[in-house]
C-alpha cells in the first residue's frame, strides 16, 4: 500500500510543478476508513451516456486533455 500512496503523491507533485490550473490542487493521500458503492446508475456513467450533452460539452473534453498531457503514464 505505501508505494501506491508514493506513486499518487508523485503524481500530484507533478501536476502541481506543471501548473495545468490556476488554482491549488487539494486531494489528499490518506487510508479511508469507510468506502460507499456509488449506485449501479452512477458507474461509468460517461462510458454508458457518451451522447449526454454534459458528456459532450464537459467530461469528454476534459478526459482528451489528460489522455493527452499524461499519456506515457497510461497504460495501453
């Protein structure tokens, strides 16, 4: 476990060195202590509803700009 928490913090130190936002990033790095299941009509819900116009205008977007900046970290 700790060397996927290294892994995510490196991460985040990249993206806060690269400066792709103005503004802080504030995700923490720490063991949960309860997980909820979101419902079935919430998994994937971009990949089951790519015609949705917030799919479209907002995610799909989005999603090509990461794939872009990281994509040597992807996995294939």
């Amino acid at each position: 476990m700790r060397h996927r928490k290294f892994i995510a913090e490196q991460v985040i130190k990249e993206i806060k060195d690269a400066r792709i936002w103005d503004a802080p990033i504030v995700t923490e790095v720490k063991p949960y202590i309860k997980f909820y299941n979101a419902e079935d009509y919430h998994r994937d819900y971009f990949e089951r509803h790519p015609e949705q116009g917030y799919c479209q205008a907002v995610i799909a977007p989005k999603v090509a700009k990461f794939r872009k900046k990281w994509e040597s970290k992807l996995r294939s």
